[in-house]
C-alpha cells in the first residue's frame, strides 16, 4: 500500500512539475564593463528593440537612450519606449536601445565637482567613463546609430544640465528630471548661466520637468518672491527655465511643469512628455484619404517625411522596408498602378543592396504584362541573392520551369502556417481546384 502512495506521488509530482513549466518575458539584459577611468566594475541594464520587435530587421541601427540610475529606472522606459515605436502599429518614436547604467557611488557619480576656488570644475571622473568608455564600448557591440540621449532624474538631471553646459556634443538630447539645481548653493546653475550663451547648441534638444515640492500652502504666485530653503529645489529649477526660455543659441527647449506630481513620482510621466517632444517630428502623418487616393502622391509625402526625419537626425533615415513593400502590394491587389510602382521605386531607391525590392519590382512589371523588365529585375534580385521563389519565378517566364502542379500536388500545401515575423496564421486551402490563403485581419 505505501508502494502505490509513493507511486502516486510521484506520477502527481510529475504533473505538477509540467504544469509548472514557464516561458519568461525579457525585456533586456545585464552587462558587467569595467572601468579604468572609474578602476571598477560597473553594471548595464540593455534593452535592444530586436528583444519584442516582431519585425527582427538585420543590421538595422537604432538611436541610444543612456539612462542614469538605471536600476530604478530602465523598466518603465523600456514600456514607454516599446509602446510608442512598436506596439499597435505604433511609430511615434523610433525603435531606441536603453542603455541604463546602475549605480555604484552615486553621489560621487551625479555631482559635478569644483575645484581649489570653488568654481565648476567639468573634470568629473563619471564624465570621463561616458565618453571614453561607455559610449565607445556601446557602438562596438550594438548596432547603434549616430544619434544619442541622456536621461537623469535628480541629482541625475543635475548631471544631465551640466553635460549639457560643458559637453554640449557627447548627445543630441537631454531630458533632465525634476534636477537639484540647488546643489552647493546653485554653483552649478550658475556656472550654466554663465557658460550657456557660448555655447552652439544648434538642433540639440532638451526636456526638464518640475515636480511640486511645495509646503502646503505655498503657490507659484507666492513662490516668486519665497527665499526658504524648502523651496530652494523648485526655485533654482524656475530660474534655470527663465533663462533658458530668453537664450538664443540654437537650443530646442521644451518644460513642463507638474502640479499633481512629486519628486519621486515624476520620472515616468517626464519620460513620457521628453521622448514625445524630443521626437515630435518622427511620426508619419497620413490618414485613410492617404491610402485610400490611387495616385503616387502618398508616396512622395513618406520620402519628404523622412527627408524631413534625416535632417533633424543628422543622417539618412528611410521608411522601414517592409512597410513600404506592404503599402506597394496592397496597391498593386487594388490595380494602383501608380501607386505601387511609386512605392516599390522607393524601396529600390532606399534599399540598393536588398533582393527583396527588386523581387517586388519585377512583380510590378509582371503585373502590368511588361514581361521583359520583370525577367530583368528577377536576374537583378538573384544577383543579390538566390531565392528558390524567385528564380521559380523567373524560370515559369523564360520558359526553363513551370508552375501546372497537379490537384494531389496541392493538396500537400493544404494547412495551417504561420508568418513567424508578425505571429499570422494562415490556413490553405483547396477551392474549385485552385490553392486559397485565409488570413484574419483586414481585407
């Protein structure tokens, strides 16, 4: 009898154990970099947009966003960054990798120092780490693009303004949180007062949030002629706005104050409101009357947007291949001529080195029965790469194969697949002798 217990127990432990079995969701990574600069380890948490992109693009480059203490706050910035530049369709940001760096010293880190006479000193150690080593070490192992952002919350926006002053070129974009400009008694608000008006700051872009600090009691009207040292940290963060709002050095500036928030509880919704207004030129404007016009015109408004894109990124950009491709058939199903022509030209024109477009080029030409160009953008495709469809493709046209299969033929393509890129199920099907696709989703 114990035999058949101890048998039991084990046929329902196994169940358990199976039951059990889990699949974890990753946002990203820890890396360990030591420092000489700093002369210690220091550890990075790394979301790459390759980790929950559906559309896994090889060699594709993506802007950075280097995150100050990162531990408290990389996971929330990877949830904005995601949802606003991949989930539902989005792209109101661009794919970002999030390099947050953890802290190991922070005080020494996030204060800039002075020197003997008590000026702004700009030779801060943690400085030296982000621009010799960190910064370097990020672009050789990670598919980086030439366009980078610093975020800081506190004593981290404190360290952001002051990169900002003394290093104007190490990023294109700040976003300095509810920063303690107060620190050693405003010496560093005043050092950027001073400093700033040199400075050529041309395109560079930055975000400071305000949190509300106040005692009860005290308002923003009151606040303007309030000396407490309570309300030393808001004040300082007003008087750098107030200067920054009359500076004319090519700064594009943008604040944004928050009744209802605290010190503590204002990063995320200033992550939020700092990547929208830094990006605010990314997202592609069009609409239904866009798609829905049969003339090449939509084409010409997505490469003047990113026309547009390049210019404030300071390199070339273009709309993801894969859209363009989807846009230029979904015209070609509909007899746009016009139109899908002007998109699949555009992917040419932005994607030389990709099969692909040629493929979908030579498509084009088949359909509009300009047999000759379409064997001539086939053999181009097949150049660039050897593809089994496209040369059965280019075979059934030159005469060397052909495309008459039998009924039991077909029927062993009959089943269920799935478009692994996009997680799409596709059932096929036999109908009236002829292979059908049902796929969900729109017409």
């Amino acid at each position: 009898m114990k035999r058949f217990y101890l048998v039991s127990f084990l046929m329902l432990f196994t169940f358990y154990t199976k039951a059990q079995q889990t699949e974890h969701i990753n946002i990203g990574k820890k890396v360990t970099v030591f420092s000489k600069v700093l002369s210690e380890n220091r550890k990075l948490w790394i979301y790459t947009p390759d980790i929950t992109s559906l559309d896994k693009s090889a060699g594709k480059k993506y802007p950075v966003l280097y995150v100050l203490d990162g531990d408290a706050h990389f996971m929330s910035t990877v949830g904005i960054v995601q949802q606003l530049s991949q989930a539902n369709g989005n792209g109101v940001l661009p794919e970002i990798i999030v390099v947050a760096i953890e802290n190991s010293n922070r005080l020494r880190d996030l204060t800039p120092t002075t020197d003997t006479t008590g000026q702004a000193n700009k030779r801060n150690p943690f400085v030296n780490f982000l621009s010799a080593e960190l910064i370097p070490y990020i672009d050789s192992n990670y598919n980086t693009a030439p366009y980078k952002l610093l975020a800081g919350h506190s004593l981290g926006g404190l360290t952001a303004i002051n990169i900002l002053t003394d290093f104007p070129g190490l990023f294109n974009a700040y976003i300095a949180i509810d920063p303690s400009m107060w620190y050693e008694n405003e010496i560093f608000l005043n050092h950027t007062i001073q400093k700033f008006p040199t400075q050529n700051l041309n395109r560079t872009r930055l975000f400071i949030s305000i949190a509300n600090t106040m005692y009860n009691g005290m308002t923003l009207l009151k606040l303007k002629n309030d000396r407490t040292p309570e309300t030393q940290h808001i004040r300082s963060i007003f008087k750098l706005d107030k200067f920054l709002i009359n500076t004319n050095n090519g700064l594009i500036y943008s604040q944004q104050y928050y009744e209802k928030e605290r010190h503590n509880s204002v990063p995320l919704i200033s992550i939020y409101d700092g990547l929208r207004f830094i990006f605010g030129y990314y997202q592609l404007d069009v609409h239904e009357k866009d798609f829905a016009d049969s003339t090449s015109l939509i084409a010409l408004k997505i490469k003047n947007h990113y026309t547009n894109v390049s210019k404030e990124f300071g390199y070339k950009v273009s709309a993801p291949e894969s859209l363009i491709n989807y846009f230029g058939y979904d015209a070609l199903f509909r007899q746009q001529f016009n139109k899908a022509e002007a998109m699949f030209a555009l992917n040419m024109e932005n994607y030389p080195a990709s099969s692909n477009v040629y493929d979908s080029y030579a498509d084009f030409c088949l359909a509009k029965h300009d047999t000759a160009n379409a064997i001539t953008y086939y053999k181009k495709a097949l150049q660039l790469k050897d593809d089994a469809t496209t040369r059965s493709k280019l075979n059934a046209l030159t005469n060397q194969g052909s495309y008459n299969i039998t009924i039991t033929e077909l029927q062993k393509y009959a089943g269920v697949y799935m478009l692994e890129n996009y997680q799409i199920s596709i059932k096929l099907e036999i109908r009236n002798d002829k292979l059908w696709s049902v796929v969900s989703g729109q017409a």
